[in-house]
C-alpha cells in the first residue's frame, strides 16, 4: 500500500510543474516573430478546451450523464478560432496593439453570437432526431459544461487582444496575480491554515489560505505593475491594488466552483496531466472564473 505524499512533496511537485507551464506560456506570448506568437497562444487556448471540456466529460459521465462531447468541441474550437482570428487580425505587427475597425468589432459581437446560437440550436434538434434517447439532462451538462470551458475560456483571448494597450504584458499580469493567489492560499493555509472555509465543499481550504491569497495576489499585483509601468499602463496605484484583491477573492471562488463539481461527481482531481496539480481543469479553474472579471473592468476603466 503507497502512502500519500506529504504536503511538501506535493509543493514540490506543484512548483516543478509550474515553472515548466510558465516556461512554456512565456515562449509562446513573447515570441520575437508575431506569427508564431499568435499561432502557439491559439494551439494553447484551443489544447486547454479540449482537454478541459475532456475532463469535465469524464467527471459528469462518473455521475450517469453523458454529454454530446463531439458536438461540444467543435463549436468551441470555432469560438476560440474567431476570437483568436478577430484578435490577430487587428494586431499592430510592430507594438503588439490592438487597433479595431468597425467591420471587426461588427464580426466579434455578432460572429460569437451566431456560433451560441447554432450550437444551442443543434443541441435541441439532436434532443428530437433521438427520439427520446438523448436525455434532456445530457443537453443542459453539455451547455453547461461549453460555456464553463469554452465560454469563461474565450476571454483569455480577449484579454490577449485588448484594445489599445500591450495585451500580452495585460495577459501575462492577469496569470500572474491569479495564480500567486492559489499560491498564496495554499501556501499560508497549509502551515496557518485551521479554521475551515468551506468544509462541505474543499475541507483543505481555509480562511487563512483565503487571507494569504488576498495578500499574496495584491502584493504581486502592486509589485509588477511598479516594475513594469510602461508595458502595463494605464493600470496603475488604485487599479493594482483593486485588482489584487477582486482576482484573489475571485480566484478562490472559482476554486471552489471546481471542487464542488468535483465532490458532486465523486472525483477527486478533474485528471493528473500536471504532478501536484491534478488536471487541466485544476490548473485553470481559478483563471476561468477571472479572466470576464478583469477583461470587464479592463474595458470599463483602464481600456475601454
């Protein structure tokens, strides 16, 4: 019988596969020739999707319902592939900045629509062609689970291609405060951690992991926007420090969003593609939950 890991073994292994995904994402959002870069992030995004909605898959069928998996990545990949495509199309070859024109902005707002609204439809002709064997069920996890990954995921993309500014030191910064909040919580919460959060949803989280993530993501938030001022400008003094706070708070409610889809569906990682994380799911739970969140209050503050 194996014994299971110690918390410091698990760190280790967190650690070790979080420099290797950060080495990877850095390669691919800096790439010196724009092509390549916007090509790899693509390949990232759309890999992510499938192995994500993959995952959400398995853990649902573990509760007796299937989705329409086939149906479910085809219309995702087209969701990211224009989002993507709308993007690099406007992109300033030179500078990395988004410049829109009126017939891009009309194909993003109505080329997103369209893709929802086909896909919907194609879910609910396949619930008649079935004749009763595709349960009403199956539909609603199959939307639910789109729009958890594909969905929630397509605003990396967006924040990527931001208008006006650098989007990829945007995106870069949002990782950054994001996931220092799952390290900050993890982090505090395993050595001071004793009081428990949400013991019917996550018995290993804390409400100080909760304060340790809150802390940790604004310091890294305060920290990087000093060091790189320029690339992340207009965000700035109260912007970082309120943007700190909203994704740490918010990175841990996505957490838990996952871990109670996990506890419903009796699993215990979404899979474990990543040593010490778990699954694709695990990695980017607390980001899907985030990215509306910032690009949101990027467009309505400091890039609108």
């Amino acid at each position: 019988m194996t014994s299971s890991p110690t918390k410091a073994q698990v760190f280790r292994q967190r650690l070790g596969s979080t420099l290797v995904l950060w080495a990877v994402v850095l390669i691919a959002l800096f790439a010196s020739n724009p092509t390549i870069a916007n090509t790899a992030f693509l390949v990232i995004i759309s890999t992510l999707g499938v192995i994500g909605f993959r995952e959400y898959a398995n853990m649902v069928k573990q509760a007796g319902v299937d989705v329409l998996f086939r149906s479910a990545i085809v219309a995702g990949l087209a969701f990211i592939a224009l989002e993507v495509g709308t993007g690099w199309s406007t992109q300033d070859l030179d500078t990395n900045v988004i410049h829109s024109t009126p017939a891009i902005e009309k194909l993003s707002s109505l080329g997103p629509i369209s893709i929802v609204t086909l896909f919907f439809l194609w879910l609910t002709t396949t619930k008649l062609r079935s004749a009763g064997k595709i349960k009403i069920a199956s539909l609603a996890s199959t939307l639910f689970g789109w729009f958890y990954v594909f969905w929630l995921l397509s605003f990396i993309a967006k924040i990527y291609y931001l208008p006006n500014v650098q989007g990829t030191w945007f995106l870069l910064y949002f990782i950054l405060v994001t996931k220092f909040s799952d390290l900050g919580a993890y982090s505090v919460g395993s050595m001071f951690g004793k009081h428990k959060m949400a013991p019917n949803v996550s018995p290993g989280k804390t409400w100080e992991g909760f304060v340790g993530a809150i802390v940790v993501s604004t310091l890294i938030s305060v920290v990087t926007v000093s060091l790189a001022s320029e690339s992340l400008a207009p965000i700035r003094g109260a912007h970082a420090i309120i943007l700190g706070i909203l994704l740490s708070v918010f990175a841990v409610v996505g957490d838990l969003v996952e871990s109670l889809l996990k506890r419903e569906t009796g699993v215990k990682d979404s899979g474990a593609l990543f040593p010490g994380i778990g699954g694709c799911l695990d990695l980017i739970d607390s980001l899907l939950f985030n990215a509306p969140l910032f690009y949101l209050y990027c467009r309505l503050t400091v890039a609108p």
